[in-house]
C-alpha cells in the first residue's frame, strides 16, 4: 500500500505547491496591472494573465459567492490558499 500511497501523495502535494504559486502569480499580476506597472497589451502578460485567469476562477468563484465583499478587497484567493494547506496537512498526515 505505502508503494502506491507514498507517491501519489508526492505528486498531489507538488500539485497543490504549484497551484499555489499560479495563484500568487495572478494576485501579482492582477495589482501590477491595476496599479498600471504592467500593460495588458503586452502579448506576454496577456498570455500570463489570461492562463492564471483560467485555472484560478472556477476555484476562487464559489469562494467569492461564500465570502462578503471586504470593501475593494478580494480575501478569496487567501481562503484558497488556506484552503490548500489545510489539504496539504491532511495528505501529509496520511502518510505517517
């Protein structure tokens, strides 16, 4: 069992870790284009910005519906992250 558990936890975790990291990387890109430092014009940032876009707002969406709106804040990428450990601790205590 632990031939088949131990990696197929490794490889969920590096999934997650990754995740995360997209998520950071659209939360930059999201303030670096409001604050005008980056330009969506730019083939590179679209692209970027587009694919993070994509594989984070079916996750983030049904947290916006859960949360209240914070004012001009969006606490949901935070809840995802948090989320996202959380996940992470569970799958490292299957392993012990």
């Amino acid at each position: 069992m632990d031939v088949i558990l131990g990696p197929t936890v490794w490889l969920l975790l590096q999934i997650i870790g990754i995740y995360v990291w997209i998520i950071i990387v659209n939360i930059v890109l999201t303030w670096l284009v409001t604050f005008n430092v980056v330009n969506t014009s730019n083939r590179f940032v679209s692209m970027v910005g587009e694919f993070t876009h994509r594989a984070t707002e079916p996750a983030l969406r049904p947290i916006r519906n859960i949360l209240p709106a914070m004012g001009g804040f969006d606490l949901s990428p935070v809840a995802l992250i948090l989320g996202l450990m959380f996940l992470e601790r569970i799958l490292i205590g299957l392993m012990i």
